[in-house]
C-alpha cells in the first residue's frame, strides 16, 4: 500500500523548491524554511522533524548523511528567493545578537 503525503508538504514543496533528480538542499535549510513557512501560512500544525524526514522519503527524496545524521537531501533544492531570504534572516539575527552582547 502506498501511502500518500501530506498536503501541505506538498504545498510547501511546490511553492518553494525545485525537484531535479541532481538538485541537493541543506537539511537544516530546508527544515526551517519549512517552519517558516507554515508559520507565514498560519497553519494549524507544523510537522516534527521525524515527520517531515518521512514526507521528504515519501517524496522520493534521497538522504546523504554522515556521522551526526542527515545533512542533505537529494532531488530538492530551494527556490533562490527562499535560500535567500533564510540566509538574509541569519545574517540579520547575528547582527542583533552581536549588538547585544
């Protein structure tokens, strides 16, 4: 039996990545534009961790993975604008970090 995604993985997925069988995204990038996005959706409910490693499986996604875990997925990437927009937020929170300490 074939078990189907969740919708809104599928939502997020295709309002944010790009599947390519040679494409390849950070886990943790990945993970959290995914919170991030259920929280700018309002959703009701954002998957754990474990339940979103199963969805991105179930997409057919390939983990790549070393001794801590996965750290990659193969066949996904992120939309530029949305690996931009996590990388412009990091940077903004290590400046407000650094301000305060």
């Amino acid at each position: 039996m074939v078990r189907k995604n969740n919708p809104h993985v599928v939502r997020f997925l295709r309002d944010n990545c790009i599947v390519d069988t040679e494409a390849e995204a950070m886990h943790k990038e990945l993970w959290q534009t995914y919170c991030e996005w259920t929280h700018l959706k309002r959703m009701r409910r954002t998957l754990c961790l474990r339940s979103f490693y199963h969805h991105c499986r179930l997409a057919g996604f390939k983990p790549v993975s070393e001794k801590q875990g996965v750290v990659k997925w193969k066949g996904v990437m992120l939309k530029p604008r949305c690996s931009t927009a996590i990388n412009a937020r990091h940077r903004n929170n290590e400046l407000d970090n650094d301000a305060h300490s």
